[in-house]
C-alpha cells in the first residue's frame, strides 16, 4: 500500500522475485481484484530487482498495446543504463523496427494493401512508390523494397513480422546480460493486453534469453486468459495477491496519524486489510480533516463500502476543485492536460491546472500517456457516471471521440508520412 513516499507490507512479494529471478521459471503472474495494490507491488519489484543489478523496463499496457510499440519502448528503457551498450546489442533490432515502421507507414499512407497492389498482386503505382521511399532517403534497405515489389512477398513478411521483431528484441536482451544479473520486463493491467497476450505467450516468452524474466500483473490468472498459457504452466510461477496483514494495516494508519487504539479498531472493521479501502478512508479522514468521519457506513461488500466512501469524499470541500474531473474523467482511458480540456470543456490553461492537482491526488496513477484514475475507483465512478447521469456520460463519451480523432488527425499530418 502507497502514499506519497511510504510502502508498508509487501514483504514476501520481494523475497518472491528474488526467488524468481534466480530460478527457473521465466514468468510471474501477479493477479488480484482491483484495488488490492498490484501496481504498487510492480513498482517495488522494478526498483528492488535494479538495487540488484537487474536491468528492468515496464510498461502499463492499459488501453491494449501492439507489438511493436511495445517492444520500441521497452528497448528505449534499456538505451537509459549506464554501462549497457544498448545500441550495439539492439542494433539488429533497430534495423528490423525501422524496416517494420517503412512498411506500415507506406500501406498506411496508400490506403492499405488492397489499394496498393493489383488483383494480380503487383504495384499499382511503381513509380509512385519509388517516389515514396526514395523521400525516405537511406533508412530504406534493399529488403525494403523488395518485400514491397509484390503482395505475396509483403503478405509473406507481414505474417511473420511480430516474430521477427521479438526474436530480435530477445537477442538484443541476451547481448545486455553480459552487463547485468539479467533482464526483467513489468507488465502491468495486464487484463487489458487484449490481443497482445496471444503473442507474449506465443512468441516473446519462448524467444527469452535464459536469465530474462518477465513479470505480468493484472486482475486475472493468465490461465483465465488464454489455454494456451497451459503449455507454458512449468514456466510461469502465479502468485495471488492477498490484503495487507492487520499488523500492516495497522502501521499504514499509525503513519497517517491514527494510532488510537479504538480510532484503529473502528476503521478497521470497515476496511479490513483491502488496500484501496485504506487509502479511500484516509483520503475521507483528510478531507474532513479527522478519522472520525469513517463511520457509519454500512458493512457490506467492498465495492458498495469503496462507494460509499466516494460519495462522502466528493461532497467534501477539498476535493471541490477536483469534483467535476473526477465525475467525468474516468469516461477517457487516461488523461493529460489536452484531454481534461476536453472532458471539462475548458481552456488549455486551466486544463493544465487541474491536471496538476490531480497529479498530486492520492486518485490518480502514472500512466504512459500521463495519468489515469486508480482502475478500481475509475470502474466505480463509470457505473455511478452511467446510472445517474446516462445523458452526461453519452455526451462526454462523443466529446472525448471527436477530440481523440482530431489528435490523431494532426499527428498523421504533422509526420507528413514521414517515419
């Protein structure tokens, strides 16, 4: 469990990846319900494993990820460690991605290969595509350009690309191990991996050098994602993730300033050892300013005790500039100073402002685009959002649409296809 600056618990999780990174599995499969603190245990494993001289990269894979830019930003992570000559060991790599990137851009640009090549499989526009890729100028290989001479010969290469760029990537994580005690990967909200979970089992997990380990944490065992991580099953070490020991809770009130004996008690009963409850209950406690304010709720399941919790925190006046981002914030999968302008339909100034706060909110979590609400607070805020207010949530729903599709429309023109 995390505040700012302060983890409690959690032991065993790192005597686990100890465990982990000297044995003989290559997975660990972190899972639990929301809000049992699955992140913050990824955090701890990515900075112990680099106080052991593992090199790590992570990455949350919320909103699904391909690939690709998956591998690109792990390997971008590696580039950071001093004493690592990750250009030399990834330079195959780099080819093969650079490669990849031509070739999607130039179909991209073309429409596709249903527009770019004939019936019968060849150019439609040879001396087009000439044009093309010599305004690329030396980045485009000979390789290049012949798996773009015909369809069969890009189709062949396209079938067989994920592979390719995993089987380089790997090689490029066995030339960093003579550097290091090995190579950890951290996958986290690996629930939403969506069609990526098919090629980590498939294909990046056989293609692991032999001290390169990754981790996957989410709300599922990857059993419950695919059968086909039970051909894997002598490779992956799964580990439940449990509540915080009472001891432990005990100490993450006394560090937020409960440590009355009946105070401690009173609390307890309503959050027991469920991470998310704890920090729900102290951020109540600071905005009413006294742990007082933690009663009365009725005992029932977590999520309608987290909810209620909610409702009392977004009545108070601390949170009150705060109140409309959260009601609707969670409408988008992440956020940064652009997309709060849009959910609130504010100026870009105070778009930044308030994502500021926010950035500073027990609420909100890194993310690679910025920040998200804390999963589980953001599933119980959608289904209030939907319930109460349908109309609202149908409107911020189009809004964020229109806005997304006019990001992406300036991207593609401010790269004028250019890679």
């Amino acid at each position: 469990m995390a505040g700012p600056g302060f983890i409690v618990g959690r032991r065993s999780e790192i005597e686990l990846l100890d465990r982990f990174l000297l044995g003989e599995a290559t997975v660990l499969n972190l899972f639990g319900p929301g809000g049992i603190g699955k992140t913050v245990v990824t955090c701890m494993w990515q900075e112990h494993a680099r106080q052991q001289g593992v090199i790590v990269a992570s990455r949350d894979v919320a909103g699904g990820v391909s690939p690709d830019v998956l591998l690109q930003d792990l390997r971008d992570q590696f580039a950071g460690y001093e004493g690592a000559d990750a250009d030399a060991a990834f330079a195959e790599f780099d080819r093969r991605l650079r490669e990849h990137l031509i070739l999607s851009q130039v179909l991209q640009a073309s429409g596709g290969a249903g527009s770019f090549f004939t019936a019968l499989g060849q150019v439609k526009d040879p001396s087009g595509l000439a044009a093309a890729l010599g305004s690329l100028g030396s980045a485009v290989s000979d390789q290049v350009a012949r798996r773009l001479s015909n369809r069969a010969a890009f189709e062949r290469y396209w079938r067989g690309a994920d592979r390719i760029l995993a089987d380089a990537f790997c090689a490029g994580l066995a030339g960093l191990m003579g550097r290091s005690a090995g190579v950890l990967v951290l996958l986290d909200t690996y629930e939403d991996a969506g069609g990526l979970d098919d090629w980590v089992c498939r294909t990046l997990v056989p293609a692991l050098p032999p001290t390169g380990r990754i981790c996957l944490s989410g709300r599922n065992e990857l059993a419950r994602m695919s059968f086909d991580w039970a051909d894997l099953d002598d490779q992956v070490i799964r580990h439940p993730l449990g509540e915080l020991e009472p001891g432990e809770a005990r100490s993450y009130l006394a560090h937020y300033g409960l440590r009355d004996p009946q105070g401690v008690q009173r609390v307890l009963e309503v959050t027991g050892g469920y991470p998310l409850l704890l920090m729900l209950a102290r951020q109540l406690a600071r905005s009413c300013r006294g742990w007082d304010s933690v009663t009365g709720l009725e005992l029932r399941d977590r999520d309608e005790i987290a909810g209620q919790l909610l409702e009392r925190i977004l009545r108070e006046e601390p949170v009150r500039q705060l109140r409309d981002l959260l009601e609707l914030g969670p409408v988008a999968p992440w956020l940064d100073p652009g997309v709060v302008s849009a959910v609130l339909e504010c100026d870009a100034g105070e778009g930044r402002r308030l994502y500021d706060l926010l950035a500073r909110h027990s609420f909100a979590e890194r993310h690679p685009r910025g920040l998200r609400i804390h999963d589980k607070i953001r599933d119980l805020l959608l289904d209030r959002l939907r319930f109460t207010d349908p109309e609202r949530y149908a409107d911020v729903t189009a809004r964020l649409d229109a806005y997304f599709a006019r990001r992406e429309q300036q991207a593609q023109e401010e790269s004028g296809g250019a890679v």
